[in-house]
C-alpha cells in the first residue's frame, strides 16, 4: 500500500472514518460506513459505485444536509486541513450560519436531476441571485442581477440576458444543468461536489456538460469531488478514484493505475461492465450477478463475497479484508493484500 | 394564456345556463303550479281568490304559456334581478335572502379566517417536525377534530361558553338588536356573537386542512429542489417558506371553488343548532314549506357561485403557477 503521493495542490477537504446511520423503525441501516476522502485544489476525484453504495449521502453529508431520519453518527469532516483555518464541518448544526456559509459559499453542489432539482415557481435568475446574495449580503439586487448574467454566460447558455428571466419548465435539460453549475458556482467556491450530473441527460448533452466542468474546474483549479456510476466518466474526467461498494471505500488509486491496474474484483467488475465511453450507463452490473444487498443486510466478511467471481473459500466469507487506510491508496481485499 | 381564459369563460357561461335550466326544473317540481299553491297557502290563512285573479296571475306568471316560453320568461325577470315572490314571507326573494346574505358573509369569512389562521402554521410544523411529539399532538387533536360531528361541537361550546363565560349563545343578536336598524350598538352586538358560531364552523375545518397541508408539505419536503436550497446555504425558514410551503399552498387555490358556495350557505346543521339568521337554514325552510321560487333562487345563488368560484380559483393557479400562466395547461 504505498501512501500518497506528496502533492503539490494544497489539501482543501479531507474526510476522515466518516459514518452516516439512518435510524428507522425497523432498524438502523448504515448507510456510509468509515469514509476516508481528500480533495485537492485544481483536481478531479471520481467516486464511483453501483446505485445505493451510499455515493450521495457521503456528498450530503459533508454539506450537513441529510434529511431525516439519517445522522452523521461519527467522522471528521476538515475544511482547510492542517491550516490555521481548520474547520470540522461535522461539528457544526445544519442550521448554523457557519456552515450555511460554507455550503454554496466554499463548497458548491451540482445535483443529478435538471428537471427536479430547480423549482418551477420562480425564474432562474431569481434562483441564482439568491444564491449570490446568500454569501454577499451588501451585493444590491441590480449587481447581484449583473453576476448572475456573467455565470450563465460562463456556463454557456446562449442569450444570458434573456435566459435570466425565464423559468426552468422552459428549458432544456442541458440547459437546465447548465444552470445548477451556473447556481453552484454563485458563491465563488473553490469546492464543487457534482453528484451524478450527467446522469439524467442525453449521450451528447453529457459529453459537452462535462467539458465545461473539466474547463471550469481547471480554470478556477476547484477541487471537485465528482460522483457517477459510469467508468467511462471517471476515465475522461478523474485524476483520483475511490470505489465504493456498500457505503465502504473498496478501492482507491491514481486513475491511470486504476484502469491499467485495478486490484479490486469489484472493481474489476465495473470495468467490465462499460466496453467503452459512449455505452448507456447501466444501474447493474451485467458481467457480475446479482445486485447491491441492501445495506441492512451486509453479508459477514468481504461484503463483496457473495458477487465475486474469485472469492477464496473460507476467508472471503468469514474475515473482513483490511480497510484502505485514510489518506493513502490501496484495495480492501484479500487478493490484493497477497500481491502488492 | 388568453386561449386558456377564453376557454375557461365560456365553460363557466355553459355551466350558467344549466344551472338555471336545473333550478328552473326544480321551482316547477311540485304538483300544481305557482298559482296553486299560492291560493292554497292564502285559504289557510283565511283570504280567498276568485277564479278571475287565479286566471290573471297565472297570465301574469305565463304559467299558461309553453314550457319553454315560461322558462324565457322566468330567466329574464331573473337577470333584471326580480326572483318572484316568496310565498312564505310574502315578500320578494330578493329581500328575505338580502339580509341574510352578508350575515352569512360575516360568520363564514371569520370561520374561514380562522381556520387557515390556525391549520396552516400547525400544518407546516407537523410536516417539517414529522414524528415529533407536536406532531403526534397535532394528529390526535387533528383526529378528535374530524370525529366530533359539528354540532355536537357547537351544543358543548354553547353550554361552555354560556355557563363558565357567561357569553351571549344563540343567534347574531341579542333580542333588543335582532330587529334594530343598523347603529353602532347593532354592529357592536354582531361582533359579540361572531366568535361562538366562528369557532365552531372553523374547528371542523382545521382538522381536515390541517391534515391536508402535512400531506402537502410532506410529498414537497422530498423534492430536489429543497436539496438544491439547502445546498445554497440560505436559512431553513426561508427556504422553507419560499419554496416546500408555496408549492405546497396550490392545492388550495384550488379550494376556493367550493369554498364560495361555502361562505353563503353556511352549514345548515350548525347553523340551525346556533340558531343563526343565515342562508343555510332559510333554505332548508323553503324546501320543507315547498317555497319554490325561494328556494330555486337561493339553489340558483349557490351554483353561480360555484361557477364564480372555479373561475377565481382558475385566476389565482394562474397568477400564482407560472407554468400555467405561460402555457396555458391547466
Ligand atoms: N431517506 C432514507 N431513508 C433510509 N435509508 C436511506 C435514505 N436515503 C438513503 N438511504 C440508504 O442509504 C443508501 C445509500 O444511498 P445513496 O447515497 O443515495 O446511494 P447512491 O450511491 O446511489 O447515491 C441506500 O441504499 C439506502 O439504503
Ligand atoms: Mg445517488
């Protein structure tokens, strides 16, 4: 397991053994268990899993923004650490200025359905202004107006003046997307946290949404934790990847390394599963059988065992693999421990 | 947006004329005619008509013309404001359902106002603080509110407020004011008598809206796009309020269709039971004595009401939904 490699680009976020519970009636259901993530300025990391593997609680989490009944039962999550300015976001309430301060003020957040996630009551300016003036209070209406203009320009939508004043329902998915980039980017963050963002959107309107992403992300050298299910995502636009696999990181490398190397069979498996960048993005996964177990039921051991083609009989199923450690690179599985 | 209006007028038109072809069909439903009847209810108080008079307001009715040319006749005295002469009041429709009205006005507007005063915020608190114990209080007094038959409500308030506050009980006035011309002390007498008869109208409805705006707000709170507010970093209550709370509001403007007819007619039970000069017992009076042109009249009063209300109601989705506003579905 060699440790991280020394960056250059300062650390802007890291997530240390992060949990998130729900408590329902019927039982607690662990829906992220000990997450250990870093984002660095002007880089990508991919994060990737098959549908309900707990991608964006951990994105929700970090905002503090998981409804009820789930709660971050345990886990740091730094702001600026090893800084002077270090801040433990889950230390703070949901409600309290200093996060909502943070929240679309450092960290922005792209969501992943353009025709649910703006609200078809008020025009698109009104959504982004007020997005703007919840981190500029002094800004006055007419110059929080003007900043809103310029961002849709930035993010590419044809006729900002006069796209400012329509409402979402108007638009097209892509440009709706356009617009939660446009809204995610109104408080200057140097953080973004897209979670699916291309998800819902047709195969052309995907590859240009994540262009502008790519060059957003570089021009402002944002960290962006960016969150798909799909491979082909994570080869045109990760720098780093963790896997994830039943609210658990299973496996965590360079993207290069990753793809000529995965060492995880989960991981192995997602490769598979996408032949090449432009195949439609699957929930399953077609090369390996059957589907995520609902977290309540996690099997004993590797959690994976049930699914893997190359489970060793009598370890897999009664031993848990060693964790990735925090902050470094490496794979939770019992193969990858025996070749390093 | 101007097609969608223009649709909308023309249903409400078609809706007009068959409420007055229906309450037409209704003032006609008894055996006998107007004059019939008339004469009767004039023999049992003692007067009699000669066959000559009965001929000649019968030609003045045009009870002895065709259907159809009755119907032409009655619906233009109708829209001139003249609705026929109530047997049991001797006295034009018009002026026994005047008065009436806007006392019916007056108790269903505060009833009204106090019901969204109170189920609204407790609405929004149950949804936003759900499986709190405000929330479980709320659905039990919620639940005890719909189960308690309004006027048993009203016969245990009456008694309540008549023995421990020693509140007025019974009608809008007191027997000196009942019937005073209208002075200062009238109106003062009035504003005393509101609240009992207002409470009463306006618990029944606040179980049921309260219950309505959780469900609302519920299905709301789960949307994106209050993920998406959040993410901003604006306060919760704001959000809240901007967002959940006024789409969770649209359904109610939906409402206000029936709620016209609502405001005039009262519920006749309750009303009854108080003893209250409205609307809603006078038509029930009607029915029962066979009054038919006050009794169409007032059927006829509801079901243009209705139909104004529909439009209003069409009105207010429009200016508060732009999708509407600005594709005209609907
Ligand atoms: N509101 C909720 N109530 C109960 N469990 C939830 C809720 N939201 C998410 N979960 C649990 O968290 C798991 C991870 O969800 P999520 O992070 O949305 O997955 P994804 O990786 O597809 O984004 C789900 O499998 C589910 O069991
Ligand atoms: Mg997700």
């Amino acid at each position: 397991m060699a440790e991280q490699p020394a960056q250059s680009a300062p650390c802007l976020l890291s997530v240390r053994d992060l949990v998130v519970d729900f408590r329902l009636d019927q039982g607690t259901i662990r829906a992220v268990e000990n997450i250990s993530l870093d984002l660095f300025a002007g880089r990508v990391l991919g994060v990737v899993g098959e549908s309900g593997c707990g991608k964006s609680i951990t994105a929700r989490a970090i905002l503090g923004i998981i409804d009820r009944p789930g709660r971050i039962v345990s886990g740091r999550v730094l702001l600026d650490p090893g800084t002077t300015r270090q801040l433990d976001l889950a230390t703070l309430s949901n409600d309290s200025r200093e996060l909502r301060s943070v929240r679309g003020g450092r960290i922005g957040l792209i969501f992943q359905e353009p025709m649910t996630a703006l609200s078809n009551h008020y025009t698109v300016g009104n959504q982004i202004m007020e997005a703007v003036r919840a981190h500029k209070p002094k800004m006055t209406k007419p110059e929080a107006r003007a900043k809103a203009v310029t961002l849709l320009g930035e993010v590419g939508i044809p006729n900002p003046d006069g796209r400012i004043d329509a409402y979402p329902f108007q638009l097209s998915g892509g440009l709706r997307q356009r617009v939660g980039i446009a809204m995610a980017l109104a408080g200057d963050p140097d953080i973004l946290i897209a979670d699916e963002p291309t998800t819902a959107l047709d195969v052309t309107t995907q590859a240009q949404i994540l262009l502008l992403l790519r060059h957003l992300q570089r021009d402002k050298k944002i960290a962006l934790m960016l969150i798909t299910h799909d491979m082909g995502v994570i080869a045109q636009m990760a720098d780093e990847v963790a896997v994830m696999y039943l609210g658990r990181v299973v496996e965590k490398a360079p993207v290069e390394h990753l793809f000529a190397a995965p060492r995880h069979p989960y991981t192995r498996a997602l490769l598979r599963s996408v032949p090449n960048i432009h195949a439609k993005p699957r929930e399953r996964l077609a090369s390996i059988g059957g589907a995520v177990p609902h977290p309540a039921r996690r099997p004993s051991g590797c959690s994976f065992h049930p699914r893997c083609p190359e489970v060793i009989a009598g370890r897999c199923a009664e031993t848990e693999p060693a964790p990735v450690p925090a902050g470094a690179d490496g794979a939770a599985c019992f193969h990858a421990e025996l070749t390093p | 947006m101007l097609n969608f209006l223009a649709r909308r007028l023309l249903i409400a038109a078609m809706t007009c004329v068959m409420i007055s072809i229906l309450t037409f069909v209704i003032i006609r439903l008894p055996p006998g005619d107007f004059v019939d009847a008339y004469i009767a209810n004039l023999a049992a108080s003692g007067s009699t008509v000669t066959a000559e008079q009965a001929t000649a307001l019968r030609r003045e009715y045009g009870l002895d013309r065709s259907v159809f040319v009755q119907y032409g006749l009655w619906i233009s005295r109708v829209v001139r404001g003249d609705f026929g002469i109530s047997m049991m009041w001797r006295r034009p429709v018009t002026e026994v359902i005047g008065d009436r009205l806007w006392l019916t006005m007056v108790v269903s507007f505060s009833a009204l106002f106090l019901t969204w005063m109170i189920a609204l915020p407790i609405g929004i608190y149950s949804a936003v603080r759900q499986y709190s114990i405000g929330d479980y209080a709320a659905t039990l007094l919620g639940f005890i509110g719909l189960a308690i038959p309004n006027f048993l409500l009203a016969l245990i308030l009456m008694y309540a407020g008549f023995r421990y506050f020693g509140l007025a009980i019974g009608g809008l006035f007191s027997a000196e004011y009942a019937e005073a011309p209208w002075s200062w002390a009238r109106a003062w007498d009035l504003a005393k008598h509101v609240p009992l008869p207002a409470c009463v109208l306006a618990l029944a409805g606040t179980a049921q809206l309260i219950r309505i705006m959780r469900a609302n707000l519920l299905d709301e709170l789960r949307k994106p796009y209050v993920v998406t507010a959040r993410a901003k970093g604006i306060s919760e209550r704001r959000l809240l309020l901007k967002y959940p709370v006024r789409a969770a509001l649209n359904p109610f403007a939906s409402a206000v269709a029936y709620l016209f007819p609502y405001l005039v007619s009262g519920s006749i039970v309750v009303s009854l039971v108080l003893g209250l000069p409205t609307v809603g017992p006078l038509l029930l009076q009607a029915l029962v004595a066979q009054d038919m042109y006050l009794a169409g009249s007032i059927v006829l009063l509801l079901g243009l009401l209705t139909v104004i209300g529909t439009l209003v109601s069409d009105l207010l989705l429009m200016w508060i939904e732009p999708r509407i506003r600005l594709e005209g579905r609907g």
